[in-house]
C-alpha cells in the first residue's frame, strides 16, 4: 500500500481540516495539501521525467513544504531522501551521489552549496518556493501509483556518529508500522492534533508525520525552522494538545524555561534519539506533568523498539517507578525484541547483551551496502549495536552502544551508570564519560563534565553509588561537549580529543 494513500483519503473526507501550519497560521487544508500532492507527482514523472523508484532529495530546513513534497513524491511511486539542511556541502554531496538522487529540492540560500558539491547523477536542484518550483504545480494532478509495502520510500541517512552515514531503506510497509505503532503506543492521536516539527523533519521529527495525517492531525513548523524555547511555549498557546518530538538537549532546555511558559497544552513531549538520564527525567516530570513519553529505535526500525509510557514515567506511587524511569520501557506491539549473547542466543532476564529486533517496522537493508546489510541483519534480526538487559517485567534497560563500553583492569564498565550517578550532582549540566587507553589497566574511565563541581564532590559521589573500580580516574571540566546536528554526543570525537589533551597511547 502506499502511503501517499492516507494525505488522498484525508483531501476528500475532511477537505476544510486544516493540515499544515508555519507559526501561528495555517498554510494548507488537507484538501489543498492532497491536491497539491497530486499535481507535483504529476509534474515529477511527466515534466522530470522520473520513474517509479527513482529517488528524489529534500535539504531543506524544517518548512511546510515538507509535506508536499514527502506526499507529491509517494504519490508519483517515487522514493523520498530527505537529507538534514545543517550537514556540509560535501556531506550532503556524498548523500546525493550515494543516494543516485535525479532530483533535488533544497531551502533557498543553500542551492549554491548544493550545486558545489552535486554528483554527476543530479539532473535538477530546484529551489523551494522559487517560481520554478510553484510551476510543477501547475501540473495535472495523476492517480496514485500504486506500490507494494516493500516499495522505497524514505532512504534514511543515519546520523553518522561514525564513519559515512549508511542509507537505511524505509518502504512503505516499515513507515506504516511505525506509525501505528506511534499512534497506537506512545502517543494517541485525535483529529485536529497537532505535531510540532522543531527538532529536523528530515530525521526523528518526519518521522512522526504519517501517523498525524493518517488521524487528520495539524503538522505545525515554527517561523524559526527549529528549536527556538519561547517560540514553542508560544506555539502550544496557539496549537493546544500538541506533541513534539525531542532529543534530552532541547528538553533540558524547556525545563530551564523561565516558570511562567506554561506546558499544560502539550499533549506529549516525545523524548528519544539518546539516553534519558533519570535526574533529567524527574525534572521534567516537575516541570511539565504527565506529558513526557519515551521512545527508543534507531534509522534502521525508525524510532520504534521500545517505548516507556507517560502513564510509566509519571506513576510516582508504583514500588518500582524510579527503576522504570531509567529504562527504555517496553518492546512495541510490532516488533520482536531480544538481549542476546555473540553468538545471537537469548541471555537470562537481568543479563546484559547486544539487542536485536525483528518485525515489520525493521528495514530490509542498507541501500547499496550489500554487506553492512548483511552484518547488521544476519540471521533476520536487526542488530542494534546498542547494550542492554531486560528486567523480570519486560522493561528494557539501555547501557550502551557496545562500542562505547569501556573494559578496566577486565572488568566492564558501563559509562552510563556513572554518567547517571553524576547527574546527580546538582551543578553538573552534562557529563560524558569515556575510556581512555591506559598501559596498567588498559582503558581507564574519564569523566567529562559540564558545570560547577569539584572532582572531591563527584568522587565522593561515586564511591557512595557505585563500586569503585567504576568511579571516573579523571574529571576534565568543558563548556560543551561535541554533539551532531542532532544534538547526539559524540564519544568518538571526544576520545579523540581525550587522546590529543592527555598524550596517551
Ligand atoms: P539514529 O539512528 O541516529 O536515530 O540513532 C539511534 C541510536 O540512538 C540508537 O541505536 C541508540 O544508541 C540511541 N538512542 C535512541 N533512542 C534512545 C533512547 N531512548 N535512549 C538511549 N539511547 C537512544
């Protein structure tokens, strides 16, 4: 089934709801939106000349042409590349040609980036809302073209904390189990709802477009084109019962928002994309209520492995709720999750393992990447390359990426649990922690910290939380750490920049 279906069945039953807004204005009924859709697919395969399963690139900031594009591209049988307006030129060049893109739709002001850096294989970089770009749709509308589930429709760049970014390849079939999955679990929506794209529409924040226009929601981007705290707290006034997805940073920086925003017109604040920290999360239960539910996937099962309710994170009275705070929550309905060993076998309940998951929501490989498909889905499960043990209720407890564990004198350490442990200092903002190599015990483990506290104060923290060998060796005080445009620390580049500051082997 394609997707472009539910913006086609939303046009004609609720024509007057109003499907997109930029601020405080609504830009699009669903009616305008659909027929929109339906022009540019038009113009795409008649005027571009593109065939079912070519791939066309949005590098655009958050904007509502979003959804014309994402659905005028479905609708054609086409596949969507949307691709994050921050990365550099060479970085979305490499997307480009890595991608086979023919077209490219890019925000003004980055076309000439673009075209510095454009493969050979780019036939048109088209500048949205540029005189160009309003006369695709003046296009006759076309019919849907009709795919299967297992049709391309979203090549999904990952992040790329290491090394090249891989195209995870979302179908049809993976974006709807997503969405029912969002809808049915993490965040229930009703008509007229609202989403609000702050953090980028090209990664985490699309992907929860769907499910809003499958429930006749309003998609809202800010003026800004981001994340901008008292632009939002304005943005709820006006959208009442809105969601908006978020990673830990801009959560953080909503709970430092001054007393007077008031948060009771979120519906949900969808908080993911990297660990939630349980100091982080009870300020934010203090500050906005039963409002925040948390998910955990990753580019290749989008956003959806497992997901801790809202019910879940603010159930004070439950005997085990600050355990079940600093978990990932529960597996969603649609897919299979396990904690398995090297050789892939299921570990005991309690047991720490590599998680794999399997089921519809999963992709069926990297684009051109025969082997790291391969890899990752040996065996027909996804491996995450994230650690974590299950708890004798089915709660996934999330350590870390297995490449960021750190082996001290033989024995594991997992920089989460003593990153959690000094979080909870109350002057510390932020703390990454890291191996650094080390000739007597082989890694030694570092704390980086953001804000005001002496290492007498986070040691003493330590040995009063955690057995000893796991207490930091060394404390480096920073005003930032490195983080990707997605606001993801990077524990690459900050072992890099431990080995430059400490000389070590
Ligand atoms: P990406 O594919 O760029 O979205 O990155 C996915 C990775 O982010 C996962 O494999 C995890 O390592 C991390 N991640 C996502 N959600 C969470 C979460 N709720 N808690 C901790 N880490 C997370």
């Amino acid at each position: 089934m394609n997707l472009a279906l539910w913006l086609s069945r939303a046009g004609l039953s609720h024509p007057d709801g109003p499907a997109v807004a930029f601020g405080t204005g609504v830009t699009a009924t669903y009616a305008q939106a659909a027929l929109r859709a339906a022009r540019l697919a038009g113009a795409l395969r008649a005027r571009c000349g593109l065939g079912i399963g070519d791939r066309v690139a949005i590098v655009a900031k958050n904007m509502p042409a979003y959804l014309e594009l994402l659905y005028g591209i479905w609708h054609a049988g086409l596949a969507a590349v949307p691709a994050n307006a921050k990365l550099h030129g060479a970085e979305l060049g490499y997307i480009l040609d890595h991608s086979g893109a023919r077209v490219c739709f890019v925000s003004k002001g980055l076309e000439s980036e673009i075209a510095a850096h454009a493969p050979k294989t780019l036939e048109r970089l088209i500048v949205i809302g540029s005189a160009e770009y309003e006369a695709l749709f003046a296009n006759d509308a076309i019919d849907i073209v009709s795919c299967s589930g297992e049709a391309l429709a979203w090549l999904f760049y990952t992040s790329g904390t290491t090394g090249r970014p891989k195209g995870a390849m979302l179908t049809h079939r993976v974006l709807a189990a997503a969405s029912y999955a969002y809808a049915m679990e993490a965040d229930p929506i009703g008509p007229g709802d609202a989403i609000l794209h702050a953090a980028p529409m090209s990664h985490g924040s699309g992907l929860y477009i769907m499910a809003h226009v499958a429930r006749l929601g309003l998609q809202v981007v800010p003026e800004s084109g981001g994340f901008e705290p008292d632009e939002i707290f304005d943005l709820i006034e006006q959208w009442p019962r809105a969601s908006m997805f978020a990673a830990p940073t801009m959560i953080k920086r909503l709970v430092e928002c001054p007393a007077d925003c008031r948060p009771e017109n979120f519906r949900t604040l969808i908080w993911g994309g990297a660990p939630m920290y349980v100091e982080d999360a009870l300020a934010a239960l203090d500050r906005f209520g039963p409002r925040i539910a948390q998910i955990y996937g990753q580019g290749e099962s989008p956003m959806t492995i497992t997901t801790l309710s809202k019910e879940d994170i603010a159930d004070r009275d439950h005997p085990r709720w600050r355990e079940r705070l600093g978990s990932a929550g529960r597996p969603y309905a649609c897919v299979e999750v396990k904690v398995a060993d090297s050789q892939d076998a299921p570990v005991a309940t309690g047991e720490m393992g590599e998680i794999l998951c399997r089921g519809d929501v999963v992709m069926p490989g990297y684009w051109r990447n025969e082997e790291a498909s391969a890899a990752t889905l040996r065996g027909g499960w996804l491996h995450t390359g994230d650690v974590g043990a299950f708890d004798a209720e089915g709660y996934l407890h999330l350590k870390d990426r297995s490449k960021d564990l750190i082996i001290s004198g033989g024995s594991n350490i997992y920089p989460r649990e003593v990153e959690e442990v000094l979080l909870t200092h109350g002057q510390v903002r932020e703390v990454s922690v890291i191996g650094r190599p080390d000739r007597e015990w082989g890694e030694v483990v570092v704390a980086y910290v953001v804000g005001d506290a002496s290492r007498t104060e986070l040691d003493t923290l330590c040995l009063s939380n955690i057995a000893r060998f796991k207490r930091p060796k060394d404390y480096v005080f920073v005003d930032a750490l490195p983080k990707n445009n997605y606001g993801k620390i990077l524990k690459t580049e900050l072992r890099v920049m431990d080995k430059n500051k400490a000389g070590s082997p």
